[in-house]
C-alpha cells in the first residue's frame, strides 16, 4: 500500500453502502470504513486521515453529531457528508455546526464523489503546508532574535575589551607596559575581524547563489593553507595532506572553501601546546560521484557533552578567547546546503577526526 | 582610609579577567583577586571554601560558554545562608538587551548591573556605600 494514496474513512451503518464504496474506489484510495461512530473515533486516535466520509442517518449519532464531535480534537481532516434525505435543516446544521466540506447526494454518482475527494484533498494539503509554513517561519524568526542577540553581543565584547584597557594603559605611567596593553588590543580587534568574517560568510553561504564549478582540490586546499600557515598561531603544527583525486568533481568552491578554511583554523587554534609534535591530517578522496574528506588532529579534541553542541549557533565549547561559536555552524550549514554529512569522532586531551562526505552536484 | 575587597572574578574573556584584576588591584580597592573563566568552576570554588570565605564581591559576566551569569545566580540561589551572606554579586556585562537589564534588576541576588567597560570611580563609589 504506498503512502502517497488519500486515506479515507467512511462511517456507514449500512454494511452494504461500505461494500460498493470500497469496490468502486478500492485501487485508488486508501479506504478504511466501519458502520460505529464509536469504533470510527478510535480508529482515529491511531491513524491520520486526509477525508472522512459520514452517512447523516445512522441509529445513535448522526453524521453531523459525529462531526460536530470530532472536529476540535482531528481539525485536519477534511469532512464529507453523505445524504439521501435532502433536509434543509440538517444542511445548515452541517455547515455550522460539522463545518462539512461538501454534501454527497445517494445514491451517488462516481465522478462527482471523485471530484468531491480530490477537492478536499487539496484543502487538506493547502492547510498542512500552510501550516509548515508557519513553523518554519516561526523557527526563523526565533532564529533571528537570537542571531541578533548573539551578534550584538560578540560586536559589542572585544569593543568594550579595548576600552577596557585603555582605561587601564591611561593610569600607567610605565612605557613598558603601554606595548602590552597594545598588544592586547591588537589581539581584541582581531577578534572582532574574526567574528565580522564569520558572519559574511554565514551570510554568504545562506542567501548566497550556489556557484557550481570544477573543483580542483589540490588548488583548493592549497589557496586555504597558503593564508593559514602564515599566520604566528600555526606554531610548530606538522601540516600532512593527502589528496586522491580521480576525474571531474562539480561543487559549489565557496563553500567547500568555507568547510576547508574553518575546520584547519580550529585544529590549529585548538592545538595542544603541551604535545611533543602537534599535526593535522587532511585527506581528501575525489570521485566524479563522491568526495570523503578528513580532517584529524591531537589537539585538545572535545568533551563528550558538548560533541552534540559544536554544530549549534553560537554555542562555544569552553573558555575560549578565539571561538565566536559561528564556524562550525557554518561548516554545518555548507555541508547540508552541499548535500553532504559530517561525522566527529574525539577524545578530550587526544584530538579529534572530522570525517565529511558531499556528493558530486550534477550541473 | 577606603576600605578593601576581596574579589572573585567570573568571565569567559580572559582579554577582560586580564583587564579587571589589573584594574582592581591598581586601585587599590581590590585585597586580593581570584579570577574564574567558567562559572561552574566558580561555584565549585565557593562550595569547597564554605565557611572559609572571607566577604567577599563576585563581578559576573552574562555571556558565557557553559553556565551563563543566570545560570550561576540560579545555582547560587541554592547555596547555604551563611556562605551566601558573605557574597555581594555584582553583573558587570556589556548586554544592551532590555530582557536581560530587567532580569538583572529583578534578581534578588544581583545588587547592580554594571556595564563594560568598568570604570573604576563607579566601582570605588558603589562599594563605598
């Protein structure tokens, strides 16, 4: 039985009414019928359905009983009434009270009940994507409050840092002391540089076009290693990539070179400066179809807690002056907008393996 | 004669730990610092000190990693009356966000919102008090 049929429940009293329903739309819906309202309400708590079909005249409970009942708790499925007995009174106890969606005269004829389900089908689906709709913007929106929060914020600290220490290089006398305080608001203003970075690319690799080309990963990691070795925090950091690749791979390169640039930068800025030779292993294996890169390192890898964390916007794993709590979202980001999947495997004191796998994108 | 504090020192930046011990014992309002760059480990501190613990004034940051300011006024909330009294809290953060101002003004336990930068005359005057 595939999914994708329109479910369908059908109240009866009539055993036969059910019978000549389900023969005549068996193939093409997905039926589940039964002649007690009561067993019909229970069969409802286990199973969704897209239309309800109920005769009005049933011993007990009414069609428009049944519906007047079930509305508030199952509001999403579409209600059809069927009727041999035109009577006004029920029509408009239909309308407003079952808030039913169409009438069905009996005895009914085949096309106009197909037209009737399809029609309410499409409401259905109108509604349910209405109200996704919703809650995805919803979930925007509570996305943005807290981006707004977040950013003020990590704006706002190393400005408020410098000002810091300016009041503080304002009641020394000594010369000595004025380079270190300088050289701590160098080290706070590139922070700052740091977070601004961040945030173009997040914003760069959310709204931006994708820009599929030809990706020459040996080009690649080398564009991104060239401006990080340089940089004084690289220390004594042992750099071994390895890099496998057979035939065309299309991606989009600004976000691959996001992925590459942030994931070297953290091994690097999260190095163990107590170990003896600190290193990273970049491999990189490149098909046509698929490409798997990992990063390895013995850095200070990543407490248990916080593995499921890292990913989250803003969140920082420990004190930390360098984090902003926005690469590895970004990395995340690209990844899913790459089709792909990361996978971190990591010891707290022994290091950490990121393990990333992203489809080839057909042009 | 101004009189002397002993302070504690809760931040994730150790940019600002830097800047406020320095400040704090230049002044000379300051009697000794201990500065914490997680709360968490702050509240281990005061928990293993007890009675131990001279009067003591705590600045807290808001924004951090793990235990936020609130967090560690929540848990502090918790402590024994007597390790409590001994403790001033003062929030010393650079939020501009109403949600947050109206949080600090509401606890109990946060006798003032400072804003970053410290300056130290504001410091001075408000433990004089």
């Amino acid at each position: 039985m595939s999914d994708s049929k329109i479910r369908i429940l059908y109240i009866d009293d009539e055993e036969h009414n059910l019978q000549s329903f389900k023969a005549s739309f068996r193939r093409q819906y997905d039926i589940t019928t039964t002649i007690s309202v009561v067993e019909a309400e229970e069969i409802m708590e286990n199973q969704e359905f897209h239309v309800l079909l109920a005769d009005q005249r049933m011993p007990g409970m009414t069609g428009v009983q049944f519906f007047e009942k079930i509305r508030s708790k199952f509001p999403e499925s579409i209600r059809i009434l069927i009727t041999g007995h035109t009577d006004i009174s029920a029509a408009i106890d239909a309308i407003n009270k079952g808030e039913v969606f169409r009438f069905i005269d009996k005895p009914w004829d085949y096309t106009y009940v197909e037209n009737a389900i399809t029609h309410a089908y499409d409401i259905y689906k109108t509604r349910a994507e209405l109200k996704q709709r919703n809650l995805d913007l919803q979930k925007a929106y509570e996305e943005l409050d807290k981006f707004v929060y977040s950013a003020s914020h990590d704006l706002r600290a190393p400005l408020m840092s410098v000002l810091g220490i300016v009041n503080l290089a304002l009641m020394e006398d000594d010369v000595q002391s004025q380079n270190e305080y300088l050289d701590l608001i160098k080290q706070s203003v590139k922070k700052l540089d740091t977070f601004i970075i961040n945030i173009i690319d997040y914003y760069k690799n959310a709204r931006g076009v994708q820009a599929i080309t030809e990706i020459d990963f040996n080009q690649l990691v080398n564009d991104v290693t060239e401006a990080i070795k340089f940089l004084p925090e690289f220390g004594k950091i042992d750099m071994v990539t390895k890099i496998n690749q057979t035939g065309v791979f299309y991606s989009d390169a600004m976000k691959l070179r996001i992925i590459f640039n942030n994931l070297i930068t953290n091994a690097v800025k999260f190095q163990d400066i107590k170990k003896e030779s600190p290193f990273i292993k970049l491999t990189v294996d490149a098909t046509p179809e698929h490409t798997k890169i990992t990063f390895e390192d013995n850095g200070l890898g990543i407490k248990k807690d916080d593995i499921e964390k890292i990913f989250k916007m803003f969140y920082r794993a420990g004190a930390t002056n360098s984090g902003s709590g926005i690469g590895l979202y970004i990395v995340h980001e690209a990844i899913t907008k790459l089709q792909g999947s990361i996978n971190v495997t990591s010891t707290a004191g022994e290091g950490s393996i990121f393990e990333i796998n992203i489809p080839s994108v057909n042009k | 004669m101004t009189s002397q504090f002993d302070f504690i020192l809760i931040d994730d930046s150790a940019f600002d730990l830097f800047i406020y011990e320095k400040l704090i014992l230049k002044s000379g309002i300051g009697n000794s610092v201990r500065p914490f760059n997680s709360a968490q480990d702050a509240l281990e501190y005061l928990t293993g000190e007890g009675d131990r613990l001279p009067k003591t004034v705590i600045l807290l940051d808001l924004q951090m990693p793990g235990m936020n300011g609130f967090e560690f006024i929540d848990q502090f909330d918790l402590l024994p009356v007597s390790l409590k009294s001994q403790i001033k809290i003062y929030m010393l953060s650079s939020t501009i966000d109403t949600r947050d101002i109206e949080k600090a003004k509401a606890s109990i336990h946060i006798i003032e919102l400072l804003s970053k930068p410290l300056e130290i005359g504001t410091l001075k005057a408000i433990l004089q008090d």
